[in-house]
C-alpha cells in the first residue's frame, strides 16, 4: 500500500512530533494538545486529528465502530500503538483513574469524614456529606440552626 501524498506529509509531521521515554516505551508527543493533554495534527490547516488515533489507524488499522481508545499506560499524551486498546467508553471511564480517586476519598472538601453515619447519595448517585449539606440548608433558613432541645415532661 503507497501513501497518499497527504498522509505521507501527516506521518511526517507525526513522526517529527514523537519523542520515545526508553523507561516506559511510550512515544510523548511533542506538537499541539488539547486542554485534557491529548495530542492534535493539524488537517487542511485546521487541527483535526487526534494523534493517538492517528498513530493507532496509521500502524494497527481502523478503530472498531463504536469503540474508543484506552490508554493502558494512563499517559494522554503517549501515541504509541502498542500502548492503545479499541475500548468501550465503559470500560474505558472504569479503567481510567477518575472513578477510583473519588471513590477513595475518606473526607469531604471541609475535612468530614466519609463514613456510614455522615454520608449519603443523592438522586444522581453521588456521595455527599451530611455536616456539609445541614450547614448549607442551615445558611439558606431552610433548617433550624440548633436541634430543638428536648422538651422535659
């Protein structure tokens, strides 16, 4: 198979954007990113290609529809083929290191702790912390500042 002219310059201009870490095998791209690390090139002028998907087209070949590519190495900015699976976006987002720095989070923002007692999802799935949640009804007049005490008999 022969190279467009096109796409012999967009592999040109991709291989001079590489640079192999010889510790992790990872091939760091060097030209423009996105604001989440993600390499871009550059189509007609426009930039329009990830360079990861563009590495993983050029040297494994097509991604399969409706499948995208994980990075196994946890480095956005790698575009090593060898480092790139064809992915659901499940499994994608389950892999990935976000869901699991939430999850292991033992303390809300305000330094309370995550435990059975002060801790509760709300309607959307996510963990919240009671203390926090009284304190802000608290400042919007919608809850007592104080439990009432208990009456004597």
């Amino acid at each position: 198979m022969q190279l467009s002219l096109d796409k012999a310059d967009r592999l040109e201009h991709f291989q001079a954007r590489v640079s192999v870490d010889p510790e992790t095998g990872c091939w760091e791209w060097l030209g423009a990113t996105q604001p989440r690390g993600y390499g871009t090139m550059p189509v007609n002028g426009q930039r329009g290609i990830l360079a990861h998907r563009f590495a993983y087209e050029t040297f494994i070949g097509p991604i399969p529809e409706g499948l995208e590519l994980d990075h196994l190495c946890h480095n956005r900015s790698c575009v090593n083929p060898a480092h790139l699976e064809p992915v659901t976006h499940s499994e994608n987002v389950r892999r990935g290191g976000g869901a699991a720095f939430w999850r292991n989070k033992t303390h809300c923002p305000q330094g309370h702790p995550y435990d059975e007692e002060n801790t509760y999802l709300d309607g959307r799935g996510y963990r919240r912390c009671r203390a926090c949640s009284r304190r802000y009804y608290q400042k919007r007049g919608e809850l007592p500042l104080r439990e009432p005490a208990a009456q004597e008999v």
